[in-house]
C-alpha cells in the first residue's frame, strides 16, 4: 500500500506546492508592472471565480483514481515538463542569490550596479547550469525520499519557516519612513489601469500561483484520504497561498516606496530592486539573506510537486520504477533548462506561454472533463460541502459545467485583442 497524506500534510503540500516563485517573485512585480491595487483586485477575483472551482475539479480527477486521467495525464507530462524547466532556471538564479547575500557580494553597488549583475549572470552559462543542477538534485532526493516521508515532511519543516521570514520582513519594511506609501500602492486602486492584458496577466497568475492547470494537484489528490472534503482543502490552500502573496507585497512594497524606487522594472524587482533596499536599512544584510533564503525553499516545496506529477506519468503509462522515473525526469528537465539558459528567447517563450496560455488551457480543459464528461452526481456529492446550512455543491458544478469553460475562453481571445 502506498503511504498517503495525512489530513493536514495533505493541505501543507499542496500549499508547498502552491507558494513559490509565484507568490514571492512574481506576483510583487506582476503587481508593480501592471499598476498596484487594480492588478490585485482582478487577481482576487480570478482566485475566487477560478481557483476554488477549477481546483476542487483537479482534486476530483486525481480522486477518482489516476488510471482514469487517460489521456489527460500526456498533456499533464508535457505541461509540467516545459513549466519544471522554466521554473528550475529560475530557482537556480534565487540559490545563486542567496550565495551572493551570504557571501555579502550584493552589498555596497549602485542600482546600475546591480542590474548589470544580474544581467550578465542570467545570460551567462556555468552558473545557472551549476545552481539549476543543485536545484534538480534537491528535488530529486527530497522525492526520492517517497510522498510521506519526503513531501509531507519537508513541508512541515519549511511552510513556517517560510511563514516566520516573512512576517520579520513585513515588521522590518512597516517601521521605514514613508512605508505607507508602498500599502497605498497595493491598496488604492486606480482602475483606469483594468486593460484586457492586465485580465489575461491575472489570469494566467493565478493558475501559476495556485499550481493548476498542470494536474499537479491531481496527482497529490491521489495521496488524499477518501473521506477528506475536496473543496475545504482547496479553500485552506487557496487561503494559504493568497495570503503568502498579499505577505510578500507587504514585505516588499512599503521598504520599496520608503526609498522612493520606482517598483516597475518586473522579473528583475526581487534581484536588482531588494538587494538595494536591503543595502540602505540597518540590519539588511540579515534580512537579504533571509529573503534569499526563504524564495530558494519556497521554489523547492513547489518544484517537487512538478517532478511527482512526471513521476505519476512514469509509474502509469511505463510502469517504470520512482527511482528511475526520478532519474529520467531530471535528465529531460535538465536538457530544456540548459536549452532555456542557453537560448533566450526559448526561455522567454517558456514563460509567456507557459503561465500565461498553457495553464489556464489545461484548467480549461480539466473543467469541461468534470463538467462535461464525468459523472455528473457523483461530481455533486464530491463536491459537496455546507456552507451555513446551504450545500454548495450543485452550484460549483455549475460554475465548472457553464461558467469556466467559457470565461476562460474570452480572456485568451480578449487578451489576444480577437475581440
Ligand atoms: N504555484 C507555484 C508558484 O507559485 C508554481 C507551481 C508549482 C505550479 N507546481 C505547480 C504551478 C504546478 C502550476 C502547476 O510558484
């Protein structure tokens, strides 16, 4: 028999999953480039009308068994095996951040400083290869280390750690000068800045943030006890990862404004933007490698769940052992990260068409399997659960049946400026 999730190791690793890079480097500058409070609103409510439907549908398939994916596990394979890569490059570049802060190498530089740093690392070769094979090898072992004793345990570990980083960096930022200012750019909006891209960068953001869309949580799901309610556990993770994003906008706002920066360089504003921030506080130095420290674990809980989403690929559709499904996966995401670092435009391809298409596609495509084709009761009963007394179950089918599938459908078609 396999060994499971606990109840509460279940809701812990699939938050591991879910807080990452999403949460802690892109979204802050998602929000800094797409204009502040506006961006998170829209965000919210993506989160809300898409997250809690489209998760509880993945938690349903990966429920109702994974010999029934079908052939929903090949898109899964390759959804997660483009997204592992591109993802791997870039906790390679937090590890090799975090050896920068403890070394103090990011100390002492002007911004142009820093940016040329940062640029001529990340179009360089040896080292993002070294870090991004340091992260491949973490990952590997942690999962080598099986779903209870590996996943579960290490989320255990790290989840509060994670947790405890940030709320010392939100104290640290709140006590500047002038850190109201940053609050105020993540909470007045301006709505004026609500553009059909900006509808499509929230979209695909939230599929990144929440890890749907890949059938990753699907694969988790078939750790889970039976007779945990699917929906409680998607709102507990939803909640979770919502609340570590909104955190890490605390934490790195206010410190931001309070230097008068202006906060919209995008993926650059965790690398070139915060070393900065934390070279002109009393006590940075601390605080930075703590920040790098915290983004390197945050990137790791969410990588391992995109290994044992190939992992669940392997076992099904080649009967292949963990340690050599673990062997080959690596091998292949290897490949696509050296081919991204090497390429450039490869890496920027991966990225706009992985968060911003391929996910939300592949929610698409989960909503119409549990709206259209699965058993429509059984789906109901699943999903059922009672909030004050009124079951919400048929509703979220509704959602799932009538209301994603097209939604989804016109932001593509909006964001693409079609319509
Ligand atoms: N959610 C993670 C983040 O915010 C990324 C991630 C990990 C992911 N596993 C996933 C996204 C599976 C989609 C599917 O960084």
């Amino acid at each position: 028999m396999k060994k499971g999730f606990s109840k509460v190791g279940i809701v812990l690793a699939a938050a591991g999953s879910a807080v990452g890079l999403g949460n802690i480097w892109k979204f802050p500058y998602m929000i800094g480039e797409n204009g502040g409070a506006a961006f998170l609103i829209i965000y919210l409510l993506c989160v809300l009308f898409f997250g809690i439907p489209i998760m509880s549908a993945e938690f349903y398939i990966g429920r109702k068994g994974l010999h029934r994916w079908g052939w929903m596990r090949w898109l899964s394979m390759a959804i997660a095996t483009f997204f592992f890569s591109f993802y791997l490059v870039v906790t390679g570049w937090c590890f090799q951040y975090m050896y920068l802060s403890i070394t103090d190498l990011l100390s002492g530089h002007s911004a142009s400083e820093l940016s040329t740093l940062f640029t001529t690392f990340t179009s360089s070769t040896t080292i993002p290869m070294f870090w991004m094979g340091v992260g491949v090898l973490l990952t590997a072992a942690i999962e080598l280390m099986g779903v209870k004793d590996g996943i579960e345990r290490m989320s255990k570990i790290l989840m509060p750690i994670l947790f405890c980083v940030l709320l010392l960096m939100i104290g640290r930022g709140l006590t500047m000068e002038r850190s109201y200012l940053g609050m105020r750019f993540l909470l007045y909006p301006d709505f004026s800045k609500i553009t059909p891209q900006l509808i499509l960068n929230a979209t695909g953001q939230c599929f990144f943030s929440l890890s749907i869309g890949v059938g990753a949580l699907a694969t988790y799901a078939g750790f889970m006890d039976k007779d945990q309610s699917l929906v409680s556990t998607s709102y507990r993770v939803i909640l979770l990862d919502t609340l570590v994003a909104i955190l890490a906008g605390m934490a790195i706002f206010p410190a931001v404004f309070s230097l008068g920066i202006n906060p919209t360089q995008g993926p650059e504003l965790v690398f070139v933007t915060l070393p900065m921030v934390f070279d002109s506080i009393p006590g940075g130095h601390l605080f930075e490698i703590l920040f790098f420290l915290l983004l390197s674990i945050a990137a790791i809980t969410s990588t391992i769940s995109l290994l044992e989403t190939q992992l669940n690929f392997w076992e099904m559709n080649a009967k292949m052992s963990r340690p050599k499904g673990i062997l080959i996966s690596s091998l292949l995401v290897l490949v696509l990260g050296a081919l991204a670092i090497l390429i450039h435009p490869f890496f920027n391809l991966l990225d706009e068409l992985v968060s911003k298409y391929l996910l939300p596609a592949g929610g698409l495509i989960f909503a119409i399997y549990v709206g259209w084709i699965a058993n429509k009761d059984d789906v109901c009963r699943e999903m059922n659960v009672r909030i004050k007394g009124v079951s919400i179950g048929k509703f979220l089918f509704v959602l799932i049946r009538y209301s994603i599938p097209p939604t989804i459908i016109l932001v593509f078609l909006n964001g693409l400026q079609i319509i």
